[in-house]
C-alpha cells in the first residue's frame, strides 16, 4: 500500500528535485525487493560484505545492509568520520565520501548520475578525476554486488582504500587484488 503511494508520488509530481525522486525510487525498488522475496525479511538476509583497505594499507571487512550506501557501511565501520559525513544528499556533498571502485565491481554498478558526476568535477580542483571515481553516498549496496563462493571463498565485493593524495584527505581509490 505504501509503495503504490510513493509510486502515485512520483508520477503526479514532476517538479519533485532529483534528488527527492531518487530516494522514492531507491526507496520504493529496496521496499519492492524485500517485499517480495518475504514478509518476515531477517537483517542477515540484508548482509552485504566487502573489504576495505584504509590508507595506512590495512585491509577491514566490512559489513552493510543491501539498500543502503557504501559511505554508511564505512562510516559505520570506522573507516569514514560520522561527523564529516552527516548528509546523504547530493545536493549538499562536498565529494568527501569520493571512492574509487575497483574495474570489477565498478562493471556491477549503475553509471554515475548527472548530479553525481557534477559533484565530483566540481570538486576535483586540480586533479584529474579517474573512470573510478564515484561518490559513497550515491553508491547503493545489492547482492548483485557480492563476489561468488567459487571465487576463492572470500566476501569482497569492493575493494577501497584512501586516496593517494598527500594530505590524507579520506577520500578512498580502488586497489586491484
């Protein structure tokens, strides 16, 4: 019921921001998912786990649930400061949360949005953004995203780690495995 009501939403408003209609999109298609597949969905049925190397080079395992962003599951996990990261939107991004993904998985997510691909050019300043580099707070964890058991067993499903820039920014770039 609810999600017929965000759908009608959608539909009747054209003048609803980007942003706005993306969270009822993403909203509506995470509602749709779980729905679907059970009435009674259990939290581990959300898992999504991937690893991550901080950029002192030591490499985490991460934990997030399908549905919500790459910068949640690093912030919850220790790797971003909460306090530098509180907005989601993109209109309010300051590309803080910018990632590089590895090729791999890069191939297993949605292109870059217009807006997402704005933010980070404008705050690219004198650098040169790589075919990498995405935002964390755009990037929405699936299970599409999880690597098979016959890869060598291991969960990864992204592999991250800081930025190479000198000042340590906590941005975080793609390292190949």
């Amino acid at each position: 019921m609810a999600f017929a009501s965000l759908q009608r939403i959608s539909t009747r408003m054209p003048s609803i921001s980007q942003y706005s209609r993306s969270i009822i999109t993403r909203s509506t298609a995470t509602s749709t998912s779980s729905s679907s597949s059970s009435t009674s969905a259990k939290v581990s049925d959300r898992i999504v786990k991937l690893f991550a190397i901080d950029f002192e080079g030591q490499k985490h395992e991460i934990i997030g649930l399908s549905g919500h962003t790459l910068l949640k599951a690093l912030t919850n996990n220790g790797l971003i400061d909460p306090a530098s990261h509180r907005l989601e939107e993109i209109d309010a991004c300051s590309a803080e949360c910018e990632v590089n993904i590895a090729q791999e998985w890069l191939e297993k997510l949605p292109p870059a949005t217009y807006d997402e691909q704005y933010v980070l050019k404008r705050n690219a300043r004198n650098r040169i953004l790589n075919k990498h580099s995405r935002l964390g707070c755009q990037v929405v964890l699936n299970h599409g995203l999880e690597a098979s058991p016959a890869a060598g067993g291991n969960p990864a499903l992204v592999v991250v780690s800081y930025s190479s820039h000198d000042d340590s920014s906590g941005r975080v770039r793609a390292v190949d495995t």
